[in-house]
C-alpha cells in the first residue's frame, strides 16, 4: 500500500440527498485515512466551491470529487463536463457516485472523463463498504496531484 500522506486528503462531496450524504459521511469517518470532507447540495454550488466564488471563497481545492448525479439546478454530468473542460480543474480525479446504473449514464459519464463510476448500493452495509474502499484508494494508494 502506499505511504500516508503528510497531509489531509480533500474531499468534495457533492449530493443531494441528505440521508446519502449521511451515511456518505459516517462511512468516511470510519476509515483512518486523514480527511477532510465538505459538502454541497448541487451544481451550481459545486462549481462556485471549486471557482472559490462567493461563500466559497475560502474554500481549499479538493483531492477527490465524490459526485451525483441526479440533482437540482445543475446536474452531476453538467458539472463533470465544466470540471474537466476548465484547465484549473481538470486534474481533480472524479468519481461518480450515484444511484443510477442506466448504461447511458455510465458511458456519458466516461466520455466526460469521469475517473471512476460506481453505483449507490441499496444496502446500508454494502454502501458503506463502497465509501471505504473510495477513501481508502484515493487515500493511500493512488497518487493525487499535488495541492494547488
């Protein structure tokens, strides 16, 4: 496996659904990769996060995207598609994170150079074991580009 890294991974959980991003957050908790996780509940807020506009101002650019992709006002291919064409963003490795498993969606997401696509299991246990083995790959054994 790869060495810790010296700092926190940075995650950019971006989802709807409230109880998802719940247990989104309780699976993360359970690892011991060093994080830190925010939120959004959209789109738009995603990109105003990662743009640091706003209220996001301050925000730190994310390690890893966690994205949906069914929600409000603009949705997660909308988003995969602005973050990969933006030249300050585009190296921010994205997993899908979803509850469809319509092949559509899987092969839309790849050719908007989605890193990874993984359906929201129903079970809580199976659901939890997905999130782990995210954070745990993207926390120690892949190397994530350095912070900018």
């Amino acid at each position: 496996m790869g060495q810790p890294s010296p700092n926190p991974v940075r995650i950019l959980v971006v989802d709807d659904d409230p109880g998802d991003v719940l247990m989104i957050e309780e699976a993360l908790a359970e690892s011991d990769v060093e994080k830190v996780i925010h939120v959004v509940a959209d789109g738009e807020e995603a990109m105003e996060f990662l743009r640091r506009e706003g209220r996001h101002s301050e925000a730190q650019r994310p390690d890893v995207i966690l994205l949906d992709l069914n929600m409000p006002r603009m949705d997660g291919r909308q988003v995969l598609g602005e973050v990969k064409r933006d030249e300050n963003l585009r190296t921010i490795p994205i997993v899908v994170l979803t509850t469809s498993n319509a092949d559509t969606d899987v092969v839309s997401s790849y050719t908007l150079q989605a890193n990874a696509y993984v359906t929201k299991p129903i079970d809580l246990d199976d659901f939890n074991d997905v999130v782990r083995r995210i954070d745990e790959f993207f926390g120690r054994v892949v190397v994530l580009p350095k912070h900018a």
